[in-house]
C-alpha cells in the first residue's frame, strides 16, 4: 500500500464528490447573482456604478484601514502603490525569494530591480533579522538626502516589500521598525492574507499601504481584482488619480496630469466582491475547522502540517504541509496528483527564475529549505457553510 494512499483518502473525504479535488475553488453562495443582475439591468457594468465604492468601503471597515481603492487586479495594485510609494526608475526594492512572482514583477513594471532577502521557517516571509542583517551590511544612510543607497551598485533602495504567504503573517511590525530607520517605505503584499491578523491588526495595515488579490484562486474572488489599503489620505487620493487616467474631475473636458493608467475595478466585479464581503466572516471559519482537521490528521503522520505561527491569526488560504526532503515531496506530488486530488508545490524561488538570477540576495537557506519541503493542499471552502 503506497504510504500516501491515507492523505489521499482523507482529503478526498473532505470534499466528496470532486475529481480531481481542487486546491482552491471559489464558492458563490451569497447574493452575487442578485448583484450583477442589477448591474446589467441598470446598465451600470463599467467604471462607474455603486458597487466599487461599496466594496471599498466594506473592505476599508473589515480591515481596520482608513482608505481602500479597488484596483483591476493584485498585480497591478502593487505597481501602483509602488510607485505611489516613490519607486523610480534604476531604484531597487527588497524582497523575499520565496513569493507569487506578481510580487518580483511590479517592482520591475516600476522600473527597478529587485533584492531577495530570506524568510523565517515559521511565517514564510520576509525575515526581520536577515533583513536587518543585510541592510547594515550592504548600505550606506545618507543623512542630508536621508536616502539608503546600495554600496555595491550605488542605486537608491526605495521600498521593502515583505509578503504574508499562504496567509500567515510575517514579523510585520520589527520589518516597518527596520524600514523607518532607514526611512524606506513598506508595501505590504497582502494578497494571499485577507483575513490573516497580527497581534489584533490585519495584515496590510502596518506599512504605508498593503495590496490586497481577488483572483479566482483567492480567499475571496471578483473574477479578478485587488485593492490597496492605506491609513494616509494623500497616499489612497494619489492611487485613485494614477488608477484612474489622472482625469482632473469636470462635466465635459477632458484634461488629464500625467502619464496614468487605467486600472479600474469594474462595477461588475465589485458588485461580486460585495456579495463575497458579506460573508467573509464564514467563509474565513469554514476554512479555519478545515486546518484544523488536517492538524488533527497530520499529528499521526510523519508529515509536517504548517500551523499559524505565534501573535497571528491566520486566514488558512492554502493550508500547507511540509515533507522531509525534495525527494519526499516529488513523491508525494507525483502519487497524490496521479489519484485525484490537486497538491502543488511552494514556488520556485524568484532567484532562480530565468529573469531575477542576476539580482542580488541575501543567504537564502530557509527559503531554499521551504523550496524543497513544502506543498499546498486542497484548502476550498467545504461544501456549505453552515
Ligand atoms: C495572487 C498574488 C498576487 C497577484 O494578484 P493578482 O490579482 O493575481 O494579480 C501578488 N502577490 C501574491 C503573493 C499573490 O499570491
């Protein structure tokens, strides 16, 4: 009897009747219909429309900031609030090498480079020691400018970007302490982590903005979207304009300030985001019994299951294991993918991609470490949700 076939068993049990078993669908069990039905019947499915405003509003209460503008989708969101953040062109920005490579991307749509700093075994993300570390041994502070340079290649460094993987938090507080230090500015990517509190404080709302994804695969969906969420008025009025085509507001002309884009959240879509934020709360406890049931099945196995780690509450989004070694994991992908149930991967480390082997990084041997080991599982909402 292959040694898989119980996990395999087991995660089928919980999502009876799908073949293969998803990682992650998305459920619709709200009022989403309702919704764009009215959309269309009012022709309102564009730019404009009550839904995106409703949507930011709903999501600015749940997650404790004081602005959220919705955005076309994650990727974009992150270009947007780094650039809004001050990221130019032949900046660099620091990083994590094990991140979705939309997180590497953006920094590049900016212009800049990235540097990959490595993570801590527990959270995922970006570790505060190795950062520090890094930082006091590769920068100079200029303190009439009070801007860090990179010794080695003379480039301003001109944001930190850590990312809550899988929806655990990172040491989000001592990685802004570090930040303002060094008066770099933090952007949260909180795309997996909707949901996922700090000690008390939601993700995404520590550095000067966090970046929220509502892509399929998502806690919580619009088809496609994000959203940037931010304490500073200036910062949430300049992501507006720049999203927006930089249109200066009057009845009939159009004059516009700058170079903008057009990244709007579609009417349709936040109409689905709204009926989604409705129910959150249990869509976020559903998944939640789900972790804890893969703890409870994991602890008489010799398989790792990756728990919240300490002052966090988790949003579980892709629950995770973790094997021995590559081999152990091949394997496990290899029989469990073979028979019917959906298991992938960590990713690739950015540094290793075609694109980023030429960035600079920090030791990375967590990272390489979590490479190696570590495998989402099916983590979709089960069945309903009562
Ligand atoms: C999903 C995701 C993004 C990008 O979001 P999209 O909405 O798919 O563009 C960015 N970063 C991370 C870590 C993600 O998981």
């Amino acid at each position: 009897m292959n040694k898989y076939l119980k996990v395999t068993k087991f995660i089928k049990s919980l999502y009876p009747g799908q073949n293969p078993v998803p990682l992650h669908a998305p459920v619709f069990l709200g009022k989403e219909k309702e919704y764009l039905m009215e959309c269309i019947d009012s022709t309102f499915v564009s730019y404009v429309g009550k839904y995106v405003t409703k949507f930011e509003e709903m999501t600015a209460e749940f997650t404790g900031a004081k602005y959220a503008v919705a955005i076309v989708n994650g990727t974009a969101a992150l270009h947007i609030a780094l650039r809004i953040a001050g990221v130019q062109y032949g900046d660099e920005v620091i990083t994590q090498p094990l991140t979705f490579v939309a997180t590497a991307n953006a920094i590049v749509h900016c212009g800049a480079k990235p540097i990959f700093v490595d993570v801590d075994l527990d959270t995922m993300g970006m570790s505060p020691e190795k950062l520090n570390d890094w930082i006091s041994k590769n920068v100079e502070y200029n303190h009439s400018t009070k801007r860090t340079i990179n010794k080695t290649t003379g480039c301003h460094i001109s944001a930190i970007v850590p990312m809550h993987t899988f929806g655990f938090p990172c040491r989000i507080d001592d990685i802004v302490k570090i930040g303002s230090k060094f008066n770099i500015p933090v952007i949260e990517d909180s795309a997996e982590s909707i949901g996922s509190f700090y000690k008390g404080k939601h993700t995404g709302t520590f550095g000067l903005a966090g970046v929220l994804s509502y892509n399929g695969n998502k806690t919580i969906t619009t088809g496609g979207g994000g959203m940037i969420i931010t304490d500073d008025e200036s910062f949430a009025r300049n992501v507006k304009h720049l999203t927006t085509t930089a249109k200066i507001p009057h009845r009939w002309e159009f004059v516009h300030d700058e170079v903008a884009y057009n990244y709007r959240l579609t009417n349709l879509s936040a109409a689905v985001g709204v009926a989604q934020m409705e129910y959150i709360d249990k869509i976020l406890l559903n998944k939640r019994n789900t972790a804890e049931r893969y703890k409870q099945f994991f602890e008489s196995s010799d398989i790792e299951f990756l728990r919240e780690p300490r002052n966090s509450i988790s949003n579980y989004w892709l629950n995770s294991i973790k094997l021995k070694n590559r081999e152990a994991r091949d394997n496990f992908l290899e029989y469990v993918n073979n028979n019917g149930v959906m298991a992938r991967p960590i990713w690739r480390l950015m540094n290793k991609l075609e694109m980023y082997t030429h960035c600079q990084c920090s030791d990375i041997e967590n990272s390489e470490l979590l490479e190696n080991c570590v495998i989402s599982i099916p983590s979709s909402v089960i069945s309903n949700l009562s």
